[in-house]
C-alpha cells in the first residue's frame, strides 16, 4: 500500500556487496514497490537481461541523453557510465509508489539534492576480506578493476554516514528482511 506522494529510496553500496541479490529478494517478497532501472555502457552480464537489470546503452547514446536533460544524473564508475533516467522516476513518484534506485555513491549525493525527502539505504559488507572475496568468485572483473573497486569502496564506506539507514549484508535472507522493514516503515 503506498502512499499518496510516493517515496524515492537511494540503495547503495560498495561493488560486490550484494546490492542485486538482496534487491531481488525484496522486490519478489513485496511486488508494490517499484524499481529505477539505470543506463550503463558497460557490457551485459550473464544472467542479466536488457530493461530488468539495466538499459545498455552506447557510449554515443548516453551522451545523446545527457545533452537532452534525460538523466537526473550520472557518473563514471571504473571505465564505464551509469546514470538514472528521469522521467520514470517522476512518474512513479507522482502514481505515490515507492521507488527504488540502486545508485552509486555519487549520485545519491546529487540525487538527494534534487529529491530532498528521498530516503537512503547503505549496503555494507562484514568486511574488506569478504568484499574481495565476493568481486573475486564473480570472475566478471580482471585484476586491475578489482583493485579499482577495491580502492572505490574504501571511499563509498567511508562515505555511508550521510545515508539513512546502514545494513551489513552478512546474511542475504536476514539482510532482505531488514531492507524490507525499513521500507515498509516508510510507506505505511
């Protein structure tokens, strides 16, 4: 049951830290709530499908929308681009949904200054070892991007004070039903 004015909700975390996995799970546990779906340019993965997961874009295309004000913001993230198209978040917002934008740190900050009632989750991993971990058994990245990712998590964990809500994801099923709680506390 949402409310009459929607809520946009800014769900973040280090790379690997299982922000997709515990989004999957929340969105199939409570399928009123709505999720932003990102541009990116860079190239799909195994298991993620076009429109669901991200809209992938060229480098060409993305910067088509960037001139046209079509993004409320963007950001390189390693050698890629990433960013949130506006109009559907607008629109979901104003329907009085809850919407949910899985946003790297950055844009977060730029997002809440447009969406000051937004509220933000912060993903945290147990550990630096476990993160590593994690981005290693993936075998999506080489070494030097895991370095990268690595080094770009330190920054965004010592950024996470500035979100609402932090949760360690030391447990997927128990972190689900965290987020879960804390978004139900927002819309009834």
């Amino acid at each position: 049951m949402a409310n009459n004015k929607g809520v946009l909700v800014l769900f973040s975390g280090p790379s690997g830290v299982g922000k997709d996995a515990v989004l999957e799970i929340v969105l199939a546990k409570d399928t009123s709530l709505q999720k932003s779906v990102s541009c990116t340019t860079r190239g799909i993965r195994e298991n993620e499908i076009e429109g669901k997961d991200y809209y992938f874009i060229t480098v060409p295309e993305f910067e088509k929308m960037i001139e046209n004000h079509e993004v409320l913001e963007y950001t390189r993230y390693g050698q890629n681009l990433y960013g949130t198209p506006k109009a559907p978040i607008d629109k979901w917002i104003s329907e009085g949904k809850t919407v949910i934008l899985k946003i790297e740190v950055e844009g977060a900050g730029n997002i809440k200054r447009l969406y000051p009632d937004s509220v933000g989750i912060f993903i945290m991993p147990p550990s630096m070892e476990v993160l590593e971990q994690r981005l290693r058994s993936r075998g999506t990245e080489d070494e030097d991007d895991i370095k990268k990712r690595l080094e770009i998590a330190q920054g965004e964990i010592g950024n996470s004070n500035v979100y609402d809500y932090l949760v360690v994801n030391d447990d997927l099923e128990k972190t689900s039903e965290n987020v879960l709680d804390i978004l139900h506390k927002l819309y009834k």
